[in-house]
C-alpha cells in the first residue's frame, strides 16, 4: 500500500458547506502526491455548542452517554457530507463511521478521555481498498461499546493517535498557517515556528493545538504538522528543537543553495546555456524546460510566497496570461474594474475567441461582489491595492465568496510583493507579480511571477510554461536575485517617505484629491484639470516619466495617456479613470528633495499664463 496521510479537518476550516471545496483540494493535493488519505472530520463550526444547548433544553443534566450520542451527530453529519462532495467532485470515499473505527478510549490517568486502541481492523481494510477513508473526530467507544467522547480538541486527539497506529504523516488543518508566536491576525509583527518541540508546544500561551492532544503525541512519538488549508510552509511539532522561521530580510538575503554547484561559489552562477549534456546525468537537458539559476530564483519565491511551487515567467503579462488561460472557454471571469490597462486589454482579447465571459465590478463594495459571486464563476481577478486608485480588497471574505461560487482567487500583488502581503495564505488560489516593478527594483529586467500553494495547478502552469516557451531567461533570473536581496530594504525606505509625502500632499496647493494605501509607496493625485497634471509631469525633474514603478528612482505616470491607454474602448466608461490623475512612485531619493520638487511642479501645475495649458506630448502604454 502506498504511503499514508492522516488528515484532520476541523470546524475551523470546515466553516459550512461553502468551505468543503477548498478541503477537497487539501486532500486532493496529498491524493496527487501518491499518498492515501484519512480525513478526520469534526463537526461544523458551531455545531457542537448548539447540539449542547439542545441538550440543556432537553435535560438539566443529561447521562454521559447519552449527551455523547447527541454531540457525536456533529462529527457524523460532517464526515457524510464531506464524503458526498467528494463523491461528487470525483473523489471516490469510503464513509467509516464512529462504530465501524471503533476507537476505543480510556482515561489516561487523570481522568482526561484519551485514545488508546482500534477495536476493529476496518480502518486498515477500507485503506486497502479505496485512496480517501473520511471518519469522524472526537468520538470514540468505551469497553462496552457504548459512545465516548474525547472532549476539546478531540478531533486532533484522534487524528494523531491513527496516524501513530498507520505510521502515517499526520497533517492537522487549521485556520491559519502554521503555529505563531501570537495570533497573527491580531499581532502583524507574530513569528512563525518553523519547528515547535512537544513541550514547548504544550506550554504555548494560546494553544493551536490542545495540550492532551499533545500530550498525547509526545507519549507515542508521533510528530504532526499544522498548516493551513491550501497549502504552505507550516509548522513542523515533534522531538525537534523549536526554531523560529527566518524572518523576511534573513530569507532574502540567504537564497537556497544550488544542489551540487562544482565550485561552491557564494552568488548563485548564471547557467548561460540553451542545452545540458545528458550524459552529466543532471535534472536538466534543455533551458526552456528547466535551468539551474532559474530554479534556484524559483524556490526562493516560493519561500517568500509561502506557495508550493512558484513559475518565473518571461514578463508580468506572460504571468497574467498563464492565470487568465485557466478559466475554461465560454465561462464567466468576475474581475476588479480598477486593474492595469494591459491586464484588461487581455481580458478584452481572449474574451471574444474563448467565449469568456468578463464581468468588471467594484470590488470594495460588499453588495457588488455579494451579487457578481452569487452565480458560478471560473476565476476572481483582483488588484489589491488597485491601479491606479490603490483601493485595498479584503481578500479572506473575498476568497470565500469565490470558492462558494466555484472561481479560482489570483491576485495580482505586483504593489506591495510578498514583503508587504502574502495573497496565498489570505485565502487566494495564486499569487501572480509583474517582478519588473518593486521585486526587481532597479529597472533593469522584465519578469513576472506566479506562485500557488496548489501541486495541482502548479504543474498546469509549469506544463503550459514549459510547451510555450514563456519561461524566464538564466541572465534575468539572476538579476531577480540580485535584486530579490535588497527588496525589504528599498521597500521600507519608499514607503516611509511615500507616507512623509502624503501627509503633505493631503492638503497641498494644487491637489483635488489624494489616493494611497497602507504600505504602498504609489501615490495618486488628482491635479485638477488634464492640462494641470500634464503641467505637473512636464516640471518635475526628479520624477522620470515613465509607465512602470516599485523602482528605486521615482517616477511619474499619467495613467489615462501612458500605463493605462491600453484600456479598451467598451469598458472606459466602466472604469472611468479622470484624466486628470496622476501616478506617483516613490524611490529612494532623500523625501526632502522629493517634496522641494513636487512643490516646484504643484506650482507650475496651478499657474495660469501664456502656454500654460500645453499638453505634454506622451506615448501610449507598451
């Protein structure tokens, strides 16, 4: 029999039925991975408190056993109804419940129910015969036979203990990505564990995991991961010593080494080569399908995506057209209205020979959304923030609307990288940069990125990749990494002084309206008028003209007439951008340089005279 996974589904990820797509594709990625899979099923979220309080309504104090056969209802109907979807999605699943696992439970010496044996051998016999057995969590049988439940936590309880008897990895699910210094979404600044010891995970403040469950691990030596639903790097809870993962700027600084690189050498080589000699008996025989300097580029963003697999792609629209390319012909694609000219000129194109259905809306707006992810849906596109307006997405609620609809999540994070959001572990299926901007930083190359915490759809994109010849060349994936080093540096220094600007620039002469965003070193003005904004870029000497940002010089772009032209006609009046905006990013000049200079501007911009409405004459966007 092929290796086994244990894996626990809890009802912090099972949040109702709309949540069981994305826990078929966690089983699905280990069913791809040629492993079997035990998915250990606790009841919905808030099943088992309201199953208690009918209880009470019922009896003031109800017999044990009969208030465990009540609550062990939860787990039952959620081990069925993950069965039947995964029936339904072509998962064929083996259905035990609690009487066939038959887990029987005993104290363990101070009255805490813990797991202690399997009475019948069904488990392993339906794993002989099928690749997904689902079984309920926390529910188990005492020596008569009669229910017994594993109280809190229970269902990590049980996964642990079969994963012990199957000697099988053990995965347990949760609503976050691994096991933190503190909550992460209350604290920005937490530390994930790479690797937690038993003790100390047992001695965590705010345990992820309860303290018997990992009592419990600790006794039989089982170690166990805890990860979140889609994937990611995780965390690691066994005999090991507990380890902090590296934060971002050690990551950046210290790539992954290159397997059995001759000279050892400290920068990673660029392998300048079209074809490798097979007879070396290397992975590699041809650079377009794969290339160690490539390779070593892609495994750190990976790292820094917290994806399973990122794709180094030839440019950013390259990355946008391998997304766009998974939304099936004649299906429907729900997409941001404020999104880069080029990424909707795409759209426009492919719409009417693949049949796509393109619905462009307000993605800051509840109801919009709400409306648009009522009917099935092949892909969500979304810019967060946005371009030009910089309007930020909420993407967890956002990604649970998509998934209810049936659509993959991409966002596009080309803004603020993976050093000021991580797009995969806030719900989204893939995570595609244009690394032209501030990933590279310098100007000098043209890459996009896509990464996914799918295997699945990894290997679609790589397989697309590598039959169209879109993949990165060695010399700019070299430049990727050099500028990769130096990226949360320069992005702290732009967006200080994006900050230092705004503030000013809130109130200043000259300036209809602001946009910004936290963390973004884009500014958005409104200057008024065209012809005051075309004044603007024309007296600005620090600011080049030019239709990219995220790069260490500051640069000025009139979205209407350079990064957004490319905007097609059918939809300009639903994005409706004035043409009076303009795009301000941030480099690292000295921000009291900036602002002298853009007073200068702000003040040409607003004089009248002779010649002062002169349009600046600017090219159409690449």
């Amino acid at each position: 029999m092929s290796s086994v996974c244990v894996l626990k589904l809890g009802g912090s990820v099972l949040t109702g039925d709309d949540a069981l797509p994305a826990a078929l594709a966690e089983i699905a990625r280990h069913l791809d991975a040629g492993r079997r899979v035990v998915a250990v099923v606790s009841a919905q979220a808030g099943e088992t408190d309201a199953l208690l309080a009918r209880a009470a309504a019922l009896a003031a104090a109800p017999r044990p056993p009969l208030l465990a056969a009540l609550l062990a209802t939860g787990e039952a109907r959620s081990a069925a109804a993950l069965a039947l979807a995964a029936e339904a999605s072509g998962l064929p699943a083996a259905l035990l419940d609690a009487g066939g696992l038959a887990l029987r439970v005993d104290d363990d010496g101070d009255g805490d129910p813990t797991p202690a044996g399997l009475a019948t051998p069904q488990l392993s016999q339906r794993l002989e015969r099928h690749r997904l057995v689902v079984v309920p969590g926390f529910v188990g049988v005492d020596g008569d036979g009669a229910p017994r439940l594993l109280g809190r936590g229970g269902s990590d309880a049980t996964a642990i203990f079969l994963a012990g008897e199957l000697a099988a990895r053990c995965v347990l699910v949760k609503d976050v990505d691994g096991w933190y210094t503190a909550d992460p979404r209350r604290h920005p600044g937490a530390e994930r564990y790479r690797t937690l010891s038993w003790d100390d995970a047992v001695g965590r403040p705010t345990p992820l995991v309860q303290p018997q469950a990992v009592r419990l691990a600790r006794r039989r030596g089982t170690a166990f991961e805890v990860r979140g639903c889609g994937g990611g790097p995780g965390t690691l809870v066994g005999p090991r010593e507990t380890a902090v993962e590296p934060r971002l700027d050690t990551l950046l600084v210290h790539r992954p080494a290159l397997d059995g690189e001759p000279a050892g050498a400290s920068s990673t080589p660029i392998y300048q080569t079209a074809t490798f000699d097979l007879r070396a008996g290397g992975r590699w025989d041809y650079t377009r399908s794969g290339n160690p300097t490539r390779e070593v580029l892609e495994t750190q963003l990976a790292r820094l995506d917290g994806a399973d697999r990122s794709l180094a792609c030839a440019s950013g629209m390259a990355a946008v057209a391998a997304v766009l390319r998974l939304a099936p012909a004649g299906s429907r694609v729900v997409a941001g209205a404020d999104l880069y000219g080029g990424t909707l000129r795409m759209l426009d194109r492919l719409s009417e020979p693949r049949g796509l259905d393109v619905e462009l809306i307000d993605l800051v707006d509840p109801a919009a959304v709400a409306e648009a992810l009522s009917r099935p849906a092949a892909l969500v596109w979304v810019e967060t923030p946005s371009n030009p307006r910089l309007a930020v997405t909420d993407l967890p609620p956002l990604a649970r609307l998509a998934r209810r609809a049936g659509a993959l999540l991409a966002v596009d994070n080309s803004i603020l990288s993976p050093a000021g959001q991580r797009p995969l572990a806030l719900g989204a299926d893939l995570a595609v940069q244009s690394a032209t901007k501030v990933l590279g930083g310098h100007g000098d190359l043209t890459a996009g990125v896509v990464s996914t915490a799918d295997p699945a759809l990894g290997e679609r994109l790589a397989a697309a990749q590598n039959a169209e010849g879109t993949a990165l060349a060695p010399f700019e994936a070299w430049l990727l990494l050099r500028g990769l080093e130096t990226l949360a540096v320069r992005l702290r220094r732009q967006v200080a002084t994006a900050e230092r600007l705004a503030g000013w620039l809130a109130s200043a002469p000259g300036v209809a309206r602001l946009h910004a965003a936290p963390g973004s070193y884009l500014l958005t003005l409104d200057a008024g008028t065209p012809a005051a904004a075309h004044r603007l870029a024309a007296s600005l000497t620090l600011f080049r003209q030019a239709v990219s940002f995220g790069g260490v010089t500051s640069s000025i772009d009139l979205p209407c007439e350079m990064s957004h032209a490319s905007v097609p006609q059918r939809w300009r009046h639903r994005v409706a951008l004035s043409p009076s905006l303009v795009r301000l990013s941030i480099g690292l000049e000295d921000a009291r340089d900036l602002r002298a200079d853009l007073e200068c501007g702000l003040a040409a911009a607003t004089a009248a005279g002779p010649g002062a409405d002169r349009a600046l004459a600017v090219g159409a966007a690449p």
